[in-house]
C-alpha cells in the first residue's frame, strides 16, 4: 500500500486480483492517498489513480460477471487518469505504451473521450 505500486498495476491489468483483494487495495490506496495528499508531502498521483481506477474496473468486471476483468481493470485506469487530469488524448498514449496493446486503443480512446466530458461537466 505504502510503495510505488508498478506490481499491483501489471496485476490488476492482467486479471489477476480477486474481489475482496480488490475493495481492499481500494479503500487502503484511496486513503493513504489522501492523507498524504492532506498533509502536503511529496508524492505523485500516478500511480495511486491507476491503482484506485483498476480496482474500480476490477469491481465492475466483478459486478457484470466479465471474464476479462484485465480489461475492465485497464479501462477504469484510463476512465480516472483521464478524468483527474483531463487529458484524454495523453492518457490513451499513456495506456497504450503502458498495456502494449493496440486492441484495446478504441475502448480506451472511448473511455477516457467519456471521462474528460463528465469531468468538464462537474467542474
């Protein structure tokens, strides 16, 4: 929870988390992540937003009975990067050199293009 989270990410994008493991690193990564953003320490938002969106996707795959949670994982990533920084187009870039995986650019251009309209819609 404390470190960088690079194994957690490839994990999560490959479909390896089961559920519970999943709400867990969410919950835990979620706060920690704001009690350091809080407290005015170092420290990115990276990581943490792939981490919280993948296991949010990870949910959601869970929920609608997906057998590619991987998938569903990699696009929740994208949907709260993209959202967060509101960025689409970088964040696509960014998951596509990320996932090496030219399949899932159309779904990920989808999501993030959906993510950066209800993040400029609630502003």
């Amino acid at each position: 929870m404390l470190g960088v989270g690079y194994d957690t990410i490839g994990q999560l994008a490959a479909g390896q988390f089961v559920l519970k493991m999943a709400i867990v690193f969410l919950l835990v990564k979620a706060a920690v992540w704001i009690i350091a953003l809080g407290s005015g320490t170092s420290g990115g938002i990276l990581t943490p937003l792939l981490i919280i969106g993948g296991t949010l996707g990870n949910w959601v795959a869970h929920v609608f009975h997906s057998p590619h949670p991987g998938v569903w994982a990699i696009l929740g990533m994208a949907a709260l990067f993209a959202g967060v920084t509101r960025s689409p187009m970088t964040t696509v870039i960014f998951l596509l050199e990320l996932t090496h995986d030219i399949e899932m650019m159309i779904p990920t251009l989808i999501t993030c293009g959906v993510a950066a309209v209800v993040s400029a819609l609630i502003k």
